[in-house]
C-alpha cells in the first residue's frame, strides 16, 4: 500500500478557474516554513526552509533524511521577514555543481553566496565552500524581497525590497543610488571592480553618474517572488502593496531600466507623489487587486509561474499566484487584450509563500504554516479507476469532519476506508446506500492519509486527504 500511495496521482481539492477545472494534489509534506521551491535541471526538487535549511524532495515524493544543505549558523532566526529566502542554480549546474542563496545574516543584512556541491549529482553540499558575491544592508526588518533566479542570459537576477519600515521613508526605491527596492543583475562567471561578481555592459545604468550599475529595475516595494516565463523569457514579478492593492508586474526579459512605480505609486493608484518623475516613465502592473474589494479578505501577494509544461495542455499559458492570508490561489488568463484574474477556494492552514517549477514545467505550491508541498493538476487528467466526477470530498484539508457527497444514480459509494501514511487502515465506513457520507477525523492525528473509495460496482480510486 505505501508503494502505491507514493506513485499513483491523488486528486484532491477541486478550483475552478476562468476556462477549466484545477486541482492541487499533496506531493511532499513536513517541511518547517517553507520559503521556495527550485529545481537543479533534474528530477529533484529543492524545498528552502527560513531557517537555513534546503531539503530534495524526489520526483516519488519522498523527502531525503539528510538536509541538501544546513547554514542555519549563518542565517538570521529572529522570524518574520527574515531568514534564508532564495535559491538559485547556475545554468550549468550539473556540470560544475554551483549554487547561490540570499538569506539575512545574523546582522540583519541580505548576502548573496555562492556554494559548490562536489560532484555536481551528490545530495549534500558543504557549507564551508560559501564564497560571499554581495552584501547589502538592510536598515530595517522587513522588506527584504529575497528571491533569486538566473534568466535566459545566463545572469543572475536579485529582487530587494526597499529595506522596510512602512512607505518607504527614505524613498530608497526611486533611488538608483541604492540597490533596495530594485531587480538587480550580475554576471556570476566573471569578476571585476574587486567584486566577486561581473556587471553586464548592458545594464542600463553603468556609467551613470548617481546609479549602481548592478540594478537593472526599479520601484519595487517588496517583490515577494519573481519568475521568467520559460518560453517567452518575459519577467513576472509579484510585488506587496502598502495599505490595499498587490500588483503583479510583466515585462520582457530584454526591456531594461523599468521603473515600476513605488513609493510614487501603490499599483495604479498615486501613494506618495513628491517628487515623482512623470507618470508616462511609470510601468504599471499588468494586473492588480484589493484587499477588501477582491471577495475574502487578502493581505499579500506570493508570485508564481506561467504554466508551460507539457502534461497538461488546458492550463498552458496560465499565470498562477496566491495570497498568504486568504490561502487562495489566484490565476491570470489573457484574453487577448488584458489579463482576467479569478481565484480558487480558500485552503485554511496554508500561508502560500512561494511557487516553484520542476524540470519538466509543473508547478507546484508551497504552505508556510502547513509545511506541505502541492503540485497544481487539471482535473481532466484524473488516474482514477472509475468516474469520481460526481463525488466531492469536502472539505479538504479539514480537521474535524470531511464529506463525501455522491449525485452518480449507477456508481455509488459502497465503502471508504481511511490509511495512514504507512498504509495502515485506521477507519472504515460502509455505505448503505446513502448519497451523502460523512466521516469524523476529530480522532485523527495532523498529517496526510489516504482514501480509498469503493464504488458498487466494485471499482476503487484513491484520493489523498490532509487533516490539520
């Protein structure tokens, strides 16, 4: 049973989106704050924990007993905003075994640095190859941004926030001559100017009197996960708001020296004007939403990714993102002209704080406060054994009763039983007919289980079911 549990694809929880039905379906799970999700162009996937800690989930699902990594000595462990935040792998990666990390320092301050892991396909790094590429202070607790990723180019993308406290006093974000609140670039494979690190000569501002030359992009507020879109290159960047509005900004990869707005502007909508330059050098987001005034009640944009594997055709295209206190995934379609954004269902008990990729284009989510990982599915492309499309088992997570509800006059339920993770049976029911079942899971530990259904006919499917 735990063999099967751990291949077969598990549907769980039903979305539906503009154009198509969306699950996300559990994929790994006991994961302490988990902040981002990368790959290292195989089938692993990299879970960064706040606390200075990288795990490798395999492509089965299973987590690896040893850390990927350990620098918690190095990180910041006061919480919040801080900690290690991003992971990024060089584009040869599996050839020379290079990898770098933003965190916080024990002094409070963002680092960039560079680890090895010898040879390049091991499941462990050492934390003494660290070689530090860039420190920037941070004058406050927040705002730090922290996500890291290489483009198309080959270089090194940094998003920062505008160092914190509230409006961005000291207009950090506007200034070129700071490298908060800005999308910075470097060369990684070269070093000039005493830095461990090169400045592509295309940077828009090298040369500028009053610029850095690593900044590439600024007015951004506390851009909280940023991707490239696989097949187009553009950039997404999803950016925290100040009082109301998260917006979500695209570009393409090649449009340099975009000033994104803030503190000049909170989305669309002026915050704080004074000396602002004019309106037509601002680039706008190419979508946005409220707190109040977008169905349940938001707080913080978490980015994502433009879906463009090849599994699964109907979600091509799509931009997915989610809101960490409305636990809702939100996703962008384009309709030709503009961006239409929906939102699924809320899933309690998740804090969604980062999306991430794997090799092969699938995305999948991450829960800071469940410590689970889910990978977003259609619906269309269910393994189960015979038709589930008229049975709901809702709600899911839950943590004292889930239901299962059956409108099918030919399949019906006949039994459900309730496994635990080492396949255990811990709970049985047996239909006598009724179209609606309800279970108690009062008695039943925080975890993942899984269910089997048995329908009349003698046919079974399996739905993984989360109880927190």
């Amino acid at each position: 049973m735990k063999k099967l549990y751990t291949s077969i694809l598990l549907l769980t929880y039903s979305i539906v989106s503009i154009s198509q039905s969306i699950d996300i379906e559990p994929y790994a799970s006991g994961f302490t704050n988990p902040v981002s999700i990368k790959h290292a162009g195989d089938n692993r996937l990299f879970i960064v924990e706040r606390a200075g800690v990288i795990k490798i989930v395999n492509n089965d699902g299973s987590t690896n007993p040893t850390p990927f990594i350990d620098i918690n000595t190095l990180v910041s462990n006061s919480g919040g905003e801080r900690g290690l935040l991003g992971l990024a792998f060089h584009p040869n990666y599996l050839t020379n075994g290079f990898f770098y990390v933003n965190y916080i320092n024990n002094n409070g301050d963002t680092v960039i640095s560079r680890f090895v892991t010898n040879p390049p396909d091991d499941n462990t790094a050492n934390p003494s190859t660290e070689e530090i590429l860039l420190t920037i202070a941070q004058p406050y607790s927040n705002h730090n941004g922290g996500d890291i990723a290489f483009g198309s180019d080959g270089y090194l993308y940094i998003a920062t926030g505008d160092g914190g406290s509230g409006g961005d006093p000291e207009n950090r974000s506007q200034n070129l001559n700071s490298l908060l609140g800005k999308l910075l670039r470097i060369d990684v494979n070269t070093a000039s100017g005493g830095n461990n690190y090169g400045i592509p000569s295309d940077n828009p501002f090298v040369g500028t009197a009053n610029a850095r030359d690593e900044i590439w992009a600024y007015g951004l507020r506390n851009p909280w996960r940023f991707s490239f879109d696989r097949q187009t290159n553009d950039i997404w960047i999803a950016d925290v708001g100040q009082n109301d509005i998260e917006e979500i900004n695209m570009v393409p990869i090649t449009t340099a020296g975009v000033n994104y707005g803030w503190r000049c502007y909170e989305g669309n909508s002026a915050y704080n004007t004074t000396g602002c330059p004019d309106v037509n050098t601002i680039t706008f987001p190419v979508s946005q939403y409220s707190h109040s005034g977008s169905g349940a009640f938001k707080c913080s944009i978490t980015g994502g990714y433009r879906y463009r594997g090849t599994a699964q055709s109907t979600l091509s295209g799509l931009y997915f993102f989610a809101d960490y206190c409305s636990n809702e995934i939100g996703i962008l379609e384009y309709n030709g002209t503009t961006w239409d954004m929906s939102f699924t269902q809320q899933y309690s008990g998740n804090n969604w704080t980062a999306f991430g990729e794997d090799v092969d284009g699938e995305i999948y989510v991450a829960g800071l406060s469940s410590g689970n990982i889910f990978k977003i599915v259609d619906t269309n492309l269910s393994t189960d054994e015979f038709n589930l499309s008229s049975i709901k088992m809702y709600p899911n997570p839950t943590n004292d009763m889930v239901y299962f509800d059956n409108s099918s006059a030919t399949n019906n339920i006949s039994k459900i039983i309730i496994y635990n993770i080492q396949g255990t049976a811990i709970k049985t029911v047996n239909n006598t007919n009724n179209s609606s079942i309800k279970v108690s899971t009062k008695d039943l530990a925080s975890g993942l289980y899984l269910t089997e259904i048995t329908a009349t006919n003698g046919k079974t499917s399996l739905k993984k079911l989360i109880i927190y």
